[in-house]
C-alpha cells in the first residue's frame, strides 16, 4: 500500500507555519530559513536495524527544529515474516503528529539474502523523480545509498540507478548520501571468501560509479572515511551525523533492570544475529570466560537468521541466555543493566549500539574494527580485542570482570567518552552541513546566471 501525502506543488509558505508544539523555542533558528529536506531511506520501522533507529531520530530532530521534511521510505508487505510488521518500534505514527511531515512507502521486495529487510522494487515500478517533482525540495539526502540501489545485492535487486539523481541533474538540486554500513565487509560476509576474491577487483570501480553521482558522501567514521576513499569513493568527508541520545540513554536506567532479582555479572550484545555480526565467536569465548568468572551470564538481545543455529549450540551452556528482541524501558534496562557490552563484529560502522551502551555507562569490549578504535579507548572505557580471537576477547571481558575498581573506573568513564558525540550536538553540525551545501548550490546558481545575463 502506498502513501502520498506531499503537496502537488512546492509550496514554501514557511513564515505562516506556527510552530510545532514539539519544538523547542531554543532550537529554532530565528536567521535560517527552514529547509525542505527529502529523505531517502532503505531502511526504516518496523525493520529492525541501528540505521533505521539512526534515520527516525534524524528525521524527528530536524521536524523539531521546523524544518520540512519528506521521508521515503520501504513498504512493509505480506512478503515478510509476520513478527517484523509487529516491532513495537518509534516510527511514522510519531512523526505524523508533526505538521511539517510527509511520507511515501516504496515498493519492496526481500533481500536476497536476509529476508527480514526490504530491498527498494526497480524504477520502472516506482519514480523517485516524479516523487522529488512533487516536493521541490532544497536538498535530497540518501541514507544508505548503495543498498538502495542494489549493490548489497551485487544489482540482482534494488532500484536500479543511483537515487534523487535524475531529478538533481533536471533541477540542479543538492544530492548528499550518508555511509551506515561497510558495503564491502557486507558482501564478503555474505559470498565468502573464493567468489569475493573474484569480483574484488571491480568493487572500487562500483564505489566509484555511484559515489559520484552524489554531491558530498558522508561517513561518521574516519577509519570508514580512509578505507572507502582507497576504494575510489568520491566527494568523501568525515561527518560525525551517528550519535547517541545521552539523555535516553544513561546508568538511571538500571531502574528498568529486567532481570533485578538476578546478581551474575552480565556480559551482553544487542544486535542482529548475522553472519557479519560475528555472534558466534561469543559463543566460543564463553566458556573461556566462564572457566573464570563461573557464574557470569550472557545475554543475546536480537534475532536474525541465524537464530535457530545460535540458539541450538548455546544450549549447551547454562549460562547464556537468547532473549530475542527488546524494546523500549527495557531494552534501556538492559544496557543500564548490563556490567560489560560485548561486540565481536568486524564490520561496524561508528556502532549504534556501542554508543548506547556507553551512554548507560557500561564498559565496552569490541573486536578492533572501523570506528571501534573512535568509540574504545584501551583502558579507559573498555578494551579492544584482536579481530576474530575468541581467547583475546574472553581475556579482556575477564580482565574487567576479576578487578571491580577497574570496572568502576570504566563505567564511569563510558558515559564521559561519549559525550561529545551526543545526538543534538552531532546534529546540529548535520544541520549547518545541509545550510552550507544548499547557500554553496545557491551561490553557483546565481553565478551562473550572472554570466549567462551578461553574455546575452
């Protein structure tokens, strides 16, 4: 079912728009005129991913600050398993209580190798310029451009073609797209190793290809930033867009600790249970920490495809408990709750979830990834683990479990260490990223039209 709710006319009546109850008077800028932004998203509720967290808050921030925001985002069928329709995830009945938002829901299909996201039907099913011809928006930003394109899929599904960019080359509208994920890691995961080792000689040619169809590709990680601008990404610049609500997110939610008659300390991951996520590898730390700590617990918050195969060998452990997914106060509780946050994946890109759980003030233990060495630092909030070394990773987790003034100091200096990355604050330098690109955009235009009036 789709859902067309923009005006049939680029309508820019902002001085007559009272504002919205939900925005603060200290957030509106009174020297800025409100911008209308079109939002493309690959990735939205109910599909459980930190990207589709990432593009609510976005979009819900900058509907508060009284921008104009139109978000296009997958369409949830009857191709999916029943209980993704049933997230109780923030979602679109939040955002349409603002007066400034509107929305349509693209044609999707599952992805090919993970049935529980959505990959965008081609182009000849949907138009994304007809749909920017409607809006007339100031500047167009594409979340996770390569996936909705197809690339996730190696162009088996997706899109089709770059996204927003017919319509910037006919109007000369700012096009910008936003790096969540590490595409290549992705598809290693997924391929294995031979037939990656095949097509890797092309993939900077890929990146290439749909980089520079974009005015600005953003990354929030710098190590990110570095691998992908050696594989030709163009236009690329660092952005710190991913961050953290330190207010949702901190050590007072301990109040909502869903297992409070339960005092083993707790090692947990919240994540999808995924090839790429590296959950496995807990799975062979465990006993290595247990050997030690004999009663420490694990918690698997998450689902994915490879449940059944997780479930089925932690069985043999008493101590790990799959809880599956989790929501709201609770899903709070469990990282206020949680005495170290355990990640092994080696594909993260600036982790959603590692800064939540930072935020709660819970130490983090992560493999050493791009970005995990932007939110760890050894020592201090947590410690880096050797990539793919269970017994590296289970000597860490040990390390702050066997010495508790060690582990104080930590939890104290997790919440410290991700301040700065705090979502308002990350936001705002989004926000003035967008103001310069649409005042640079403008400034050409007018250039170019001095010239042609004085040629003429």
């Amino acid at each position: 079912m789709k859902t067309t709710l923009f005006p049939p006319t680029p309508v820019r009546a902002y001085c007559n728009t009272p504002p919205h109850p939900h925005t603060p008077v200290f957030t509106r800028k009174m020297n800025k005129q409100p911008l209308r932004i079109a939002v493309f998203t690959g990735l939205y509720a109910p599909f459980l991913t930190g990207v589709s967290v990432a593009v609510h808050q976005r979009v819900r921030w900058l509907l508060q600050q009284g921008h104009e925001v139109f978000l296009i985002h997958p369409q949830i069928n009857h191709q999916y398993p029943k209980n993704v329709g049933k997230r109780p995830m923030a979602g679109l009945s939040e955002l349409q209580s603002f007066p400034n938002f509107s929305h349509y829901a693209f044609p999707t299909q599952p992805l090919i190798f993970y049935k529980s996201l959505p990959q965008p039907l081609n182009y000849r099913h949907w138009s994304d310029t007809d749909l920017l011809k409607g809006f007339g928006p100031d500047i167009v930003v594409v979340e996770e451009a390569a996936q909705m394109r197809g690339i996730y899929s190696l162009f088996l599904q997706g899109y089709g073609r770059p996204i927003a960019v017919e319509y910037a080359k006919q109007t000369g509208t700012p096009t910008i797209s936003l790096f969540h994920t590490d595409i290549v890691a992705y598809i290693q995961y997924y391929l294995g190793n031979q037939i990656f080792s095949l097509i890797r000689p092309i993939i900077p040619t890929l990146i290439k290809q749909f980089s520079e169809a974009y005015d600005a590709s953003f990354f929030s990680s710098r190590e990110q930033l570095a691998k992908y601008t050696q594989m030709k990404c163009q236009r690329s610049e660092y952005l710190p867009y991913q961050g953290v609500d330190c207010q949702k997110f901190n050590p007072a939610n301990i109040s909502y600790n869903p297992i409070p008659n339960d005092h083993r300390p707790t090692l947990l991951f919240v994540g999808r249970i995924t090839p790429e996520k590296n959950v496995m590898q807990l799975l062979d730390a465990y006993p290595i920490i247990a050997a030690k700590i004999p009663d420490v617990h694990l918690v698997i918050v998450g689902s994915g495809p490879m449940d059944e195969e997780f479930r089925r060998r932690a069985e043999k452990f008493s101590g790990i408990t799959v809880w599956g997914e989790s929501h709201g106060t609770e899903l709070l509780g469990w990282f206020a709750r949680a005495d170290v946050f355990v990640n092994p994946s080696v594909t993260e890109n600036f982790c959603t979830t590692n800064n939540e759980a930072l935020a709660s003030g819970t130490p983090v233990v992560a493999a050493l990834a791009p970005s995990t060495a932007e939110q760890v630092s050894p020592g201090s909030n947590g410690f880096l683990a050797e990539p793919n070394n269970p017994t590296d990773f289970a000597n860490k987790v040990i390390a702050i479990l066997e010495n508790p003034a060690l582990k104080k100091e930590m939890s104290q200096q997790a919440r410290l260490s991700i301040l700065e990355f705090d979502w308002s604050t990350c936001m705002e330098k989004f926000e003035n990223k967008l103001y310069e690109i649409v005042q640079a955009r403008s400034a050409k235009k007018l250039t170019l039209g001095d010239i042609r009036e004085h040629k003429n």
